[in-house]
C-alpha cells in the first residue's frame, strides 16, 4: 500500500492524493509536476514582415510578441511533459514574463490532475527568435517570381492531397514551384511561369468541387526589352 507520502509522511487524501508514494503538495513543492524539457525554444523571424518559420512553413505572425507565442504554442508538447503521476496536462493560456522581444521569457499557465485532484501550475521557457528573412520578401526585392496562386477558404488537407496529384501528373509545373507560403488564412504558390500557375490552379479547379480561378495582372517592369506582367490566380471556393 502506497498510502502515505515518502517525503511529508502524511496520509493521502481528496486534497492532497498520494500518487507513486509522493502527495501532491510534495511534487509542487519538488516543482515535478511538470517537466520542462525544452527550456529554450528557436525560430526564424522575419525581420521585414515578421513572418515566423515553424516546422518548415512561414507563419505570417502580428509581430514578436505574436511570433513568441506561435513558437511556444506550436512546440508546447515538446517543451513541456506532465510529471510523474499526472494525467491530462492542457494548455490553459499564455502569459510574457519578460517584454516580448528577440528574446523573451513566456510562461505556459497549465492545468492538470494528480491522483484525481485538479491543479494548476506553471513553466517558464525562453523563445529566441531570430531574424531572417523569409522567401516571400526576399521574392519580392529579388522581384524573380512571375505568378502567385492565391489559395483561399479551402480545406487545408484537401488542397494539399490536390497539390500532390497534379505535381505528380506535370512535373514542370512542380519543377516552376518556387515556394509556398502562409497568407491571409490560406497559401500562396509562387511559380516562376505563367504556365506553370494556370495548370496548377486548373488543377485545383478540377479535382476539388465547386471552386472557381480568376485571374489579374500587374505590371512588373521590364526584362531583355519586353515588358512583363505578373499574374495573380486567386482559387477560391464559388
Ligand atoms: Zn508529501
Ligand atoms: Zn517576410
């Protein structure tokens, strides 16, 4: 019988369970209740457009306090475990220790149960962000893309099992994809040819029902003597 607390002695209780032989208020105490295992978070931001690259994608993000806290909140499963004897760990909120900068303290506000008593704790870890710039602002100085595919109110999953086929089925227009990248609640497909953004959006048009493609041109300036226009394809559902 595990009834009493190897460290207080004391007999558990509803307030104060004995789980593994330790009480609750022993592993607060002991600051085991959660278990930092990252105590120090990284990521590229961008320092035109505060766009911030998590697991590989660009997140268009409101500034550094808005980038610190998709960084923490993306990695929070890596950064932060329950401690031994505690179930359901959750995320309740995020709060800054220190003023949200290139380098700032957050602190995750959590929530778990212990012997079934719930309690709430916290962990503080460090986000370095640094700067960077990301493909869409260096694109825009370099000005080399020649389309945009603006994709726009469509499921996340579909479009990308769409993408996969028709980059399979037209290798060119895979091999013209320059990047792709997070924007205004859907993504942007830059391409370095017309050619490539029309079969890709046609595409799109063709395996998921019910979108429609319009089309718009900028000018963009003059190249070996011609003058060239970017086009825009907007995809988006009817
Ligand atoms: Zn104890
Ligand atoms: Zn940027």
């Amino acid at each position: 019988m595990e009834h009493y607390c190897i460290y207080c002695g004391r007999r558990g209780s509803p307030e104060n369970p004995v789980v593994n032989g330790v009480c609750l208020e022993c592993r607060r105490r002991r600051g085991e209740l959660v278990t930092v295992v990252r105590r120090r978070l990284e990521a590229e931001v961008c320092r035109i457009c505060y766009a911030v690259k998590i697991g590989g994608q660009w997140i268009d993000s409101d500034g550094l306090a808005d980038a610190a806290a998709l960084v923490a909140r993306h990695w929070y499963g890596k950064a932060v475990r329950p401690g031994p004897g505690v179930e359901r760990l959750e995320l309740l909120g995020i709060e800054y220790v220190t003023k949200p900068s290139w380098r700032t303290v957050v602190r995750y506000r959590l929530r778990g149960s212990y012997g079934g008593r719930v309690f709430e704790e916290h962990a503080d870890i460090e986000v370095y962000l640094r700067p960077s710039k990301c493909p869409r602002c260096i694109m825009y100085d370099s000005r080399e893309f020649e389309a945009v595919v603006q994709v726009r109110r469509i499921d996340r999953g579909r479009v990308e099992n769409a993408l996969t086929k028709i980059f399979m089925s037209d290798p060119r227009a895979a091999r013209d994809l320059i990047d792709v990248v997070e924007a205004g609640g859907g993504i942007d497909l830059y391409f370095y040819s017309h050619g490539a953004a029309r079969r890709t959006a046609r595409g799109l048009v063709k395996k998921i029902r019910g979108l429609v493609m319009r089309e718009t041109y900028e000018e963009a300036g003059m190249r070996s003597g011609r003058q060239r226009a970017r086009l825009y394809i907007v995809v988006k559902p009817r």
